[in-house]
C-alpha cells in the first residue's frame, strides 16, 4: 500500500512546497507553512469539485470569447434588494448577481443570526442554506424565535409560522435548509433545486473528496472557495460565505481566500455591548468605507436607523472628562460620545489605553497637547473609551479626543449643548474636515446649541442656514479657551 504525501502549504498564501520552509518565498511571511498529506490515489486525477461545478456552467448558452473593450456592454445589472437597509448598505445598493461575498466575525457575534433574518426577509428569492454547523433542527428552533419574536409570541408553529411571517414581511417557504458538508453533494443539490442565492455556513466545515486533507485546513478551503466562486461566475447566482476568526483577529484560512471573494464584510462588536457594526473590508462594487448599525435584542438584530439618538442617551451634565464628537462613517454622520480618564501614574511608567480609537493616533494627540498647549502628561495615565463598544476611525475625532483629556486632567466638566470637529496636525493646528455641513446638521438635528469646527471649513457655508451656533477655530488653544476659558 502506498504511502501518502507529504506536502508543505504557506496558510497566508497558499504556496505550496516538497518541504518546510522558514520564510515563505511567496509572500515573505516567517514559520507560515503547515504540514499536510496528500493521498497518493487522489494524486494526477481530475478532481471532483471542477466536474461538479462544470455542470453549473450549462447553464451558460455560450463559451466565453475575448471580447474588444468597446463591444462590452456597460449597463448595470439590477442588484438583489437583501430586506435589510445597513445590509444593502455595506454590498453598495444590494447584492450583485454572481457575486461572491465573504462575512466574518467572531464567535457568537451574530453572523448567523444576521444572515437568517436577512433571507427570511427576501420572500421572493430560491434560497439554499447550506449549515455544517447546525442541525436543521437548531436552524427551525432559531427561526421560529425570530419570527415569533418579532410578532410578539414566545413560539410560533405550523401554520401561523407563515402567517405571522407574512405579516412582518418575513417568509419561511423561501429558504431550504440543507444541513451538509460535502462540496460534492452540495453541487448536486444546487443543481436539483436551482436557487437563486446559496449560503455557505462556514467555509470552514465545507470539504472536498480530491483533497485529503481535513476540513478547515489551507488546503480545503482554498480549493472549496475556487470551486463556489467558479460556480457563482458561471451562473450568476451570488454565494455568501460565513467565515471564522482566529485568535489574530483576521479570517482565519489562508489569506488568498480574501482575494477570491468579490467583497469582505467583517460583523463586529463586543459581545458586552448591545451594538453591532458591519463594515465591508473590501468592495469591488462599492465603497469600503460605508458601515450599518445594529442593536442585539431579544428577537434577532435590530437595524439601527439613527445611531445618534442611541449613542446620547445618558446625561453626562457636570460630569468631567466627556466630549461629544460629529463623526461620519460612509456617507452618515452621527455623533459619538468620547470619554477620557487622566490620572496619576502608579508605576514609574505610565499607562495608554484606547478603546474604540486608535492608540498610536491618541499617542501623538498627547504630545500635541504636551508640547503645543503646555499640558504636563508624561506622568500621567491615559485611557480613552468610545461610549458604545463603537470603532471609530474618522479623523475628525481628534478635537473631541484632546478635549475630553484636558477635562479630566483639569477635573473640569465641558458645558452641556457643547460638540466638535476638526482633524489635529502636529503643529496644534485644526485642519479641515470633509462634508462638514452634515456635520452641523446632525448636530443642530439632535438639539445641540454649539458646535466648534475648523476655521477653514467656514469657506462656503451660510450661517444662516443653522440655527445652532458655529464657532471656528484655527489652533488647538482657541477651542480648549472657549470650552474651559
């Protein structure tokens, strides 16, 4: 009896190699290549993935053929409406037809929460969810509780389940249920039931008969995502992948699988806090910087339409060490709040921590504020939170930040109606910042009495058209005086 193979596959990007290597060729990655086997019966024969997903391409009247720039046609295909407007927000307007779409997320976040209630609502898609995680069983039980929830009853079965779900716009005749693991039997019911969008419930659990290798593994999911993305090009149905995370924080398998999918949306929050964000990593049919809002609540997700309202809703009156900030992610502003806490160092090095921000930028706005404003911090500990669990990387943070800090070094509380905006450069000077009139409007909107920008975002904008009061500042010290005197 033959002996398997033994092979070396890189897990950042899939080089393959006879033996181990320290330093990946490839990529230029250090101790990346894990050891496979490779059967020797699976070795020079045509693998069962490309028969199946060949049959897809039937579906195809006409072989491809290089075609001259001028001969392809430009018009957009009509996106599929996902039910859910943060979803369709993130993909761009909807999901393309004969997209590949990768979600990731950490365990128990809600990714499979999230994607159930989002095609029960799609009651006039064909829909195959393809789960090697769960049992059917588990899939009916956590439907059941978000229908049900939503319509009010703890439990809802037989036929009220689709009278409840129709009532909601929530439809459990759609979606087929298809608990498997096997790409090979997972082809073929594709082809027996012809959806019109497949979901696949991980990536990671799905296997392959031509590599003898176990599920999860470089190897496995690198040749199970070639074959879905085939098949979803060849036929245009769209395939949405659930992905895991490893203990890095980054999607676990190798790193070409973020190449193969055409847009990577990462679902993420603390599991402590009530809010979840979804933010789209990579987009090749629209904006990255574009996120939805939801809030985690008994009957499923809930889309957070104005996170604003949400996000302000304590009273922080004569409380020091808080500042509210006009951010924008995407193209919605909204506005956060900043809390900072500044006190004396216990050790002989003082401690920096930010939650929500990032800590390399809080660093650098602590030696403007100590070098340019005249603030002794180097003995001092720093920690800043973003209210909410959110991450927010909107520059436009910088001024809320250096306020909140100063108020509690100072133990000074800023005024309440007070928020702000503006990018902090190196010279204590406050930049100018994109879109700044949504800014005023979200502001104005959600009852604020002052709001202070940067001076050179004045160009241009009409006092008369706000009734809250603008005050523009050109350096760091002209808005520390008007918030403290």
């Amino acid at each position: 009896m033959a002996k398997d193979k033994i092979a070396y596959v890189c897990s950042n990007c899939g080089q393959e190699s006879a033996k181990w290597i320290g330093k990946c060729p490839n990529c230029g990655q250090w101790n990346t290549f894990k050891e496979i086997r490779v059967s020797p019966t699976s070795i020079g024969q045509a693998t069962a993935v490309s028969a199946a997903a060949s049959v897809m391409r039937e579906r195809i009247s006409h072989k491809p053929k290089p075609l001259a720039l001028r001969e392809i046609s430009v018009a957009d295909e009509p996106r599929i409406d996902m039910g859910d407007d943060e979803f369709n927000r993130v993909l761009g307007g909807g999901l393309v037809p004969g997209s590949i779409v990768l979600l990731g997320g950490e365990p128990g976040i809600g990714k499979s929460t999230l994607t159930l209630q989002t095609i029960l609502r799609m009651a006039d898609r064909r829909i195959l969810y393809v789960s090697g995680e769960e049992s059917a069983h588990q899939l009916k039980m956590r439907a059941e509780r978000i229908i049900g929830a939503q319509h009010g009853h703890e439990q809802v079965y037989g036929d009220s389940t689709a009278q409840a779900s129709r009532l909601k716009g929530f439809s459990a005749d759609n979606c087929l249920i298809l608990c498997e693991t096997l790409l090979e039997d997972i082809f073929r019911n594709i082809q027996e039931t012809s959806p019109e969008l497949v979901v696949i419930d991980s990536i990671q659990t799905i296997s392959t008969d031509s590599v003898e290798s176990s599920p999860g593994s470089v190897t496995q999911v690198r040749e199970c995502a070639s074959a879905l993305l085939r098949f979803a090009k060849s036929s245009g149905v769209p395939v949405i992948l659930i992905g895991h995370i490893n203990k890095e924080g980054t999607l676990a398998g190798p790193k070409i699988l973020e190449h193969i999918v055409d847009t990577v949306i990462q679902f993420e929050g603390d599991q402590h806090y009530m809010y979840r964000i979804l933010r789209s990593t990579k987009n090749r049919f629209g904006s990255t910087s574009e996120l939805g809002i939801y809030e985690m609540c008994q009957d499923g997700l809930r889309q957070v339409s104005n996170p604003s309202e949400l996000l302000l809703t304590q009273d922080h009156d004569g409380l020091s060490g808080i500042a509210i900030s006009s951010a924008i992610e995407g193209v919605r502003p909204f506005l956060v709040e900043t809390q900072a806490l500044v006190s004396s160092a216990a050790y002989g090095t003082p401690q920096r921590s930010a939650t929500g921000f990032d800590q390399r930028r809080l660093n650098m706005l602590l030696a403007v504020l100590e070098k340019r404003v005249g603030f002794k911090l180097m003995q001092k500990d720093v920690f800043l939170n973003i209210a909410g669990g959110l991450r927010v990387t909107d520059m436009a943070m910088d001024l809320s930040v250096i306020a909140a800090v100063l108020s509690s070094n100072v133990d000074t509380a800023i005024e309440s109606g007070w928020c702000m905006a503006g990018e902090v450069g190196l010279s204590g000077e406050v930049r100018p910042v994109s879109r700044i009139e949504q800014r005023i409007a979200e502001a104005e909107k959600l009852g604020f009495s002052h709001i202070i920008i940067p001076k050179y975002n004045m160009q241009g904008i009409s006092r008369k058209k706000f009734n809250i009061d603008i005050v523009p500042v050109r350096k760091v010290e002209e808005a520390l005086r008007t918030l403290f005197g």
